[in-house]
C-alpha cells in the first residue's frame, strides 16, 4: 500500500530541518489518498465521489512533488524512491482516468435529464 511504502520512506528521513519539514508534509500528503478514495466508494451522490475522488489526486500529487524533493536535495537515494515515485504516478493516472470517466458519465446524464 502506498501510504504504509510513503511512512517508511518518511521514517529515514533524516532529523534535519529541511528533513523534518518535509516528512510532516509527505506524511500527511501521502496517507490521506486512501481514505479519501475510500470515503469516494462510499460517497453519496456522483458530485460527492467525484469531489472526494479529486482531493484524493490532489493529495497523489503533491506527495510526487514531496517525493522529487527529497530526490533533489539528497535527502534519500533516488534508487530508493523510484518505486515509491512510481506507484505514486500510476496511482495519480489511475485516479485522473477515473474522474475523466465519472465526469464524462456526469455530463452525459446531465445532459440526459435536461433532455427529458
């Protein structure tokens, strides 16, 4: 699961400033998709899944930024967060492609309905 592989990686940080910042935000960034895409399963109305189903991208995104940072200024070895960073790619393809749909069937019965 992703958020358990970004927890790990959060955990070897090191304990430098610029460490520690980025960990608090990683961490929460990271763990948050899954429990938004959960809540998206559970939503209550196409608008509500769509929502929660984009805040979860949001979130993906933002720890690929995260993830690229820790890279860049060698707080990690890239040869370690290349998994990570691309589970964390296909997630937000995934994602992306899942709201293209949900937005586009929206749409389509919106469309529909006014029709009617």
């Amino acid at each position: 699961m992703f958020a358990v592989r970004v927890g790990k990686a959060v955990d070897a940080l090191p304990e430098t400033r610029l460490g520690r910042h980025i960990a608090g935000q990683l961490v929460r960034s990271g763990t948050s998709p899954a429990p938004n895409y959960a809540e998206a399963c559970a939503a209550e109305s196409k608008k509500d899944f769509i929502h929660k189903l984009a805040i979860a991208l949001k979130e993906l995104r933002e720890s690929s930024v995260w993830i690229r940072m820790i890279v860049k200024s060698e707080l990690l070895p890239e040869q370690r967060l290349e998994p990570l960073q691309d589970e964390c790619d296909q997630l937000c393809k995934i994602i992306a492609k899942s709201l293209v749909t949900a937005k586009s069937n929206q749409t389509r019965r919106d469309s529909i309905s006014k029709r009617e």
